[in-house]
C-alpha cells in the first residue's frame, strides 16, 4: 500500500497555462481546417443508440 | 464572514447556469428529438451527452470517442483543441463550478440520509479507477472493439451513467419508436445510474472521484492552469479547517494541484486567516494589526485547539 501514499506532493506551475492555451488554440485550428469540427457536428445531430443504451 | 458564505451559493448558481445553458433546449424534451443547430460544432467543457433532448452543444468525450471510431484514426485535433483550451484556464474548475453531473451528484449529496462520507474505503487505489477508464474505455476501447461492422464508443455505450439520465430517459420518455428497442444493455446502464444514485448520496461525487475520464484529463491540467486556488503558507495556522471542509479531504498543500482537487472553493469559505483565494493576489495583506490579529489567533489556539467553532465558519 505505501506505493500509493508515496506519491510526491506537487507545486502549482504558474505561467505554463498560457503555453499550453497556445496548444489548444493551435490544435483547434488545425482540427478547422482539416474540418474535424463538420465530424463532431455530424455525430453530434444524430441520436446514438449506443450512448442511451439501446445499440 | 457572509460574503465568504456566499461563495457557494455563487457557485450553485454557476452550475444551475451553466446546466440550462448546455441542456436547456426544451422543445427537444417535449418533442423525444435532439437540437440540430449550429452551436453543436462546438463542445463545452463539461460531460454533455449530445443525444440528451435538451443538449445544446457537444460533449468533448463524445466527440474523442467519435474520432477514435473512424475508420482510418487520425489525431483528433479538434476535440484535443477544446481539451487543451479548457484545461489550460479551468483545470477542474470546470468539475467543481459547471458539469451538470457534478451538479446532480453534489445535490444527491444534500440528501439527509445515510451517514456522509468522503471517499470509498480503498481510496488511494481506487482514485485510479477514472485513469484506466480514460485508457481502457475511452481511447483504447473505442479504437479497438466492434459491434459487427462498426466500431463503438466504449465508455458511452457500457459505462457512461450521464447519457442514461440526461438522454436515455428523457429521450425513452416520450419517443415509443425508442422505447421499443429497449434491452439488456439499457438495464445494464440503468443500473449503473441507480447505484451511483445511491452511493453519491452518502460518498462526495463517486462518478467523479473514481470514473470519470474527463476528470482525469482535467485534473492532470490542474497545477497548471490559469484558475487557481492560492495558499499563503505563510498566514496559515494549521488549523486543518480547509482539510475537514474539502468535500475530497485535502490537505492545504494539496490544494488546487492535486489531481483530485474540483476547486470549489469549500475551503476558501472556512479558512479563518483567509489565506486561501481564487486569483494572484495575496488578500492577506502584512499589515500592523492584521498580523499581529493573526499571531494572536494561533497562540489562542495553540493553548485551545478546538477553540475555533467550526459551525460559525461553515
Ligand atoms: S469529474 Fe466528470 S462528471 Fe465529475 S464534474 Fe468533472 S467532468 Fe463532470
Ligand atoms: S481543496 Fe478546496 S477547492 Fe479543492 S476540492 Fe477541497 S475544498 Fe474544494
């Protein structure tokens, strides 16, 4: 069990927030331009069977 | 103290907002159909089942599922956009102030019955348990298991007790075409909802604690994000009042950078130095009187540990 308590406690890490803003941002517009938001569209205008349990 | 009070009632309003805002298309409840409309080429932070009538936008896990089901699997990186921009500001902010699931677990907990408690014995282990359903369900099992032809979103299909609230029943509610579909796998899930129901009113938010993938994503962004609670060590008396007030049991150390910290604020609202704060900017300022009231807080409570009445700063 003590592998499980021996996790070291951690520091807030100021400022990485903002580079990794900068990663979403980009990720974003590569997912727009390769049109990945028209897929999460289409799925998203459909019922999933699967999702309520019936598929 | 009342403003500190108010704290939680702000955050209540949050994810009431929040929730009629991401779920609040009621000709869908009405009518058994889904909305259709342009917002749902975006996702919102929270778990948001988009086949719920009421869904108004999409669910960034839906929509990595989604991607992962394609045929061909190409980096997602539309979803990993949102994932990153919300992680990055929120971390688990967006557990602890906007899912409407952490909403409807922290009102079962309101529930006066059953003795309350924290966590699930078996804690340290079991806090894993959202990471192997990122891993098993979410990405490895919605690339790799089919149901004839087609491959299947894993942790919707089999685990995800949101979808069966938020869109199951409404959806079954009033669409017979649906209802007579009805199967195993829907009392499966059905069953996975109600005992969820029945531990989340005795354990703090066990969906969120031990199942949820979109917790374990956000609460690896959460030591880096923008939204934090700050500690200043400094002022703290080590009276422990944050510890017994945090709904997950942390310590201030912990506070804001463990993974299981939902940054609600709870402990905000009983420090009696007031050394924890949302934002940069130390609120306790080092003058004169204030830090010599602050010495004379601690050398009382160092002779009287209990003298802080917990009830008058809940
Ligand atoms: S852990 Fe999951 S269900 Fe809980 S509040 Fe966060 S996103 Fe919502
Ligand atoms: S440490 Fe504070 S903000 Fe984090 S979960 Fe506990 S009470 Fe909420």
């Amino acid at each position: 069990m003590s592998f499980w308590s021996r996790t070291p406690d951690k520091k807030q890490k100021r400022g990485y927030w903002l580079p990794l803003l900068m990663i979403g941002i980009v990720c974003l517009l590569v997912g727009i331009y390769q049109e990945q938001l028209t897929d999460i569209y289409r799925k998203a205008v459909m019922i999933c069977l699967e999702c309520i349990g019936i598929g | 103290m009342k403003h500190r009070f108010g704290l939680q009632r702000i955050r209540l309003l949050f994810q009431i907002l929040y929730t009629i805002v991401t779920n609040g298309y009621v000709y869908g409840y009405l009518q058994g159909k889904i909305y259709k409309g342009p917002l749902k080429y975006a996702c919102v932070p929270g778990l948001n089942c988009y086949s719920c009538p009421g869904a108004t936008f999409s669910c960034p896990l839906g929509a990595l599922q989604a991607a992962l089901n394609e045929r061909q699997i190409q980096i997602p990186f539309g979803v990993l956009g949102f994932l990153f921009i919300f992680g990055s500001i929120f971390g688990r902010f967006v557990c602890g102030w906007l899912c409407p699931f952490g909403l409807f677990q922290d009102l079962l907990h309101r529930i006066p019955l059953f003795h309350k408690r924290k966590r699930l014995p078996g804690h340290k282990v079991l806090k894993y348990g959202k990471y192997l359903v990122l891993v098993g369900l979410v990405l490895v099992g919605s690339s790799v298991l089919f149901t004839g032809f087609a491959k299947i979103p894993a942790f919707c299909k089999y685990l995800y007790p949101s979808g069966t609230l938020m869109g199951a029943i409404p959806l079954l509610g009033v669409n017979e075409q649906l209802q007579s579909q009805i199967g195993g796998l829907f009392y499966w899930k059905l069953g996975i909802l109600m005992g969820l129901v029945i531990l989340s009113i005795k354990i703090y938010r066990p969906f969120c604690q031990y199942l949820c993938p979109l917790g374990a994503v956000y609460g690896w962004f959460n030591r880096f994000s923008l939204v934090q609670i700050h500690w200043e060590q400094d002022a703290c008396i080590s009276c422990d009042a944050c510890k017994e007030a945090c709904p997950v049991n942390l310590r201030p150390e912990q506070i804001s950078v463990s993974a299981e910290c939902i940054k609600c604020g709870k402990c905000i609202s009983v420090c009696p130095t007031r050394c924890l704060h949302y934002g940069r900017k130390p609120k306790v300022e080092k003058k004169h009187g204030q830090v010599k009231d602050m010495i004379a807080t601690k050398c009382k409570m160092e002779q009287n540990p209990n003298r802080i009445d917990k009830n008058e700063n809940q």
